[in-house]
C-alpha cells in the first residue's frame, strides 16, 4: 500500500515553517496515541504515521530530499541513504522530542552530557538593630553557620592526588532513560544526581561533598534609612554547592527594636512630651530630643492644649539611599499639678473664683453646657 504524503498526514502545507509542523504533530500525537486509545489499531496506525512523517519534516536536511525525491529518498538505496531514520533518532523520536520540550527540564536538566550539581542552598539570617543604627546607617559583624568549600580538597570532594570518574549508571550523561511503550523518561540519575561523575576515593575530611560545616564571620554594611523588614542580600555567602558547584545567598533580615520614647512611621518620627499646665497656660519653650542625638527647642504659646501637634521640619529618619529627611512631630501633653501645697490649692481656688470659664476652658465650658441643655430636654 502506497504511503500517504507526510505534509497531508500532518495537515501541513509544503510551505510550513517548523513551528507550525511541530504544533500539527503534537495535537495528532496526542489525539491518536495507544494510551487514549487502547485496543484501537487504526489510532495505533495513526500514530505510527504521523511520528514517521514528523520524523522527516522536523530535520531540515531530510525534508529537503523528500520535498526532492519523495518517500524514495528513504528507501534502502534511495539518496536519503540508510533506510528510514538513518540521519538518526529511530521511530518514535519525534515524540520523544515533544516529550523532552515539555518536561525535559524537569529534575534539572535536558538530555546530553553531565550537569553540575544545583547550587547551595539559600540562607536567612535575623538582625536586630535600635531606631539610630536604622537613622545612621551601621557597619557591624556577624557570624553564620553555614556550609563552606573544604580546604583539604578544594571542594572537590576527591582525595589527594585523585579525581572523579565517569558515572557507571549513566556513562557520563547525568541523566537515565527508560521506556514504556512508545514514551521515552528521562530523568536525572540517582546514582550521580545528575554530575555525570562519581568520587570512587572520597576525602576523609568532607566525605566526598566537598564541603564542611563552619560558621563564618561576615561583615554587613546596613545602609541609612532602612526600615523593618528590609533585607540585604550577600551574593555567595550561603551554603557551599556539593562539589564545587556556586555558593548560595545569605538575605539578612532586619527588624527594628521598639524605641523608648520615638515612634517610626515610614520616613516621620513621633513623640509625646510632658508640659506643666502652667507653661501650656502661660507659654514658654521646651527641650526634645532629636534621633540624630542633638536638642530641639520647641516654643510653646500660650494656652497650647493636649494632643496640639509641633512640627520640626527635617528632623525626622533618614530616607534610604537619600540625603533626604523626614520630619518629627511632637506632641503635647499638658500635665495636671499633683502634690500640691496649701497655697498652691489657695491660689487654684482663687483663679476659680475670679469665674470666665467660658473664656478660660471653652471645651469644657461647651461641653457642660450641652450636657445641661441635654438633662432639660429629658425632663420637658
């Protein structure tokens, strides 16, 4: 029985390009294969066809003879030379490659020579820092347990004057194979993980990782300006690859302690500061501290309540990678004189007396008088 045109199994013009055959015999491929299809000899026949035709006209040098000579470039003799699938590969490859596109890279890796071994492993370390150190900036130290290279192999995990070898498993590959019906696995070789490479003499120091446990003294430069939560990143400074393979990252995490009289919010600093009623009735000037280490002097005026918000320009965080500032707020609160004398409570009642509280507590004044037009209301 003749052979059908490999461009009308696939559904392809002779004008397609390659991603248009490839997406063709992957949708037949999957439509026609055994496993959708048990006990289905047509469908079986089917695919057989279509991964023949793909075999062809996936290989540039192969279409090209067949667009020439037909099915008769692969015949024994023909100019393709070699009978069907000589140029390489055999039935079933080209769904082999499909197989390959779609999870090749699972396990790390596609099919052909060894791979190295994944990097180490990523590290998280916790920092604590004051509200100041966040504001200047700090240089500090350190220390991390982690993984690092042995000195006694240089990480190669082999003992002096030795090497690794080829892996008997997978001949070098890094990778296995095995077939189940017409699917080709692939997967990373147990044997070696993937390295393509076995230590048949292993260094008595690191046991053939390449690699010892120790803790290292880093030093950290924690910018001006950071704020809770910020992380640093220390490229390299993880936990050494298995065998030489690259380092990973150490991220530093930073959390700021609780400050005893500054609050943070983003780049602004908050604060409450006690004032004696008398300066808040009469005015006057009060001292603050400042995060960069240096007294503020806020003017009060006169009759300045609780809660009355100061504002001090520029003195607030710093702005990371800014010379930038934020400002501070400072907040009043008026103190109630306790412990007084007899005459201090003598001139208190005095001041009572002389009367004016409308003009003298107008809150307090508006609020009594609310509440007394409330009591009328309830009793009419």
């Amino acid at each position: 029985m003749a052979k059908s045109d490999f461009y009308e199994t696939l559904g392809v013009g002779r004008d397609a390009g390659g991603d248009e055959v490839k997406k063709a015999y992957r949708k037949l491929a999957m439509k026609y294969h055994p496993d959708r299809n048990p006990g289905d000899k047509d469908a079986e026949q089917s695919f057989k066809d279509v991964n023949e035709a793909y075999e062809v006209l996936k290989d540039d040098d192969k279409r090209a003879a067949y667009d020439r000579f037909g099915h008769a470039a692969f015949e024994q003799g023909g100019p393709g030379g070699g009978g069907f699938g000589g140029g390489g590969g055999g039935f079933g490859s080209g769904f082999a490659d499909i197989f390959d596109e779609m999870f090749g890279d699972f396990a790390g890796g596609r099919r052909g020579g060894g791979q190295q071994v994944g990097k180490g492993a990523d590290l998280r370390f916790n920092m604590e820092i004051g509200l100041e150190d966040a504001f200047k900036g700090k240089q500090t130290e350190i220390r991390v347990p982690t993984s690092v290279g042995c000195d006694t192999c240089h990480g190669s995990g082999a003992s002096s004057g030795t090497g690794p070898s080829a892996c008997p498993t997978c001949q070098g590959h890094g990778r296995v194979r095995s077939q189940s019906g017409f699917f080709t696995v692939e997967r990373t070789c147990p044997n070696c993980q993937g390295t393509g490479e076995v230590i048949q003499d292993p260094c008595t120091n690191c046991g053939g990782a390449g690699r010892v446990q120790k803790e290292k003294t880093l030093s950290v430069n924690i910018p001006a300006g950071v704020e809770d939560g910020t992380r640093i990143r220390l490229s390299g400074e993880g936990e050494a690859g298995l065998r030489g393979a690259p380092a990973g990252d150490l991220y530093i995490f930073l959390h700021l302690q609780p400050h005893r009289f500054f609050q943070r919010d983003g780049a602004d600093i908050y604060c409450r500061v006690p004032i004696p009623m008398t300066r808040a009735a009469l005015g006057g000037t009060v001292e603050v501290p400042t995060v960069d280490g240096t007294i503020a002097r806020i003017s009060i005026p006169a009759g300045t309540p609780t809660g009355h918000q100061f504002r001090l320009k520029g003195k607030g965080m710093s702005v990371l990678r800014s010379k930038a500032r934020g400002d501070m707020f400072v907040q009043a609160n008026v103190e109630t004189p306790q412990n007084l004398t007899k005459r201090q409570k003598e001139l208190l009642k005095e001041f009572e007396g002389e009367g004016g509280n409308e003009r003298h507590s107008p809150e307090a004044h508006g609020f009594f008088s609310k509440v007394k037009d409330l009591w009328e209301d309830l009793k009419e």
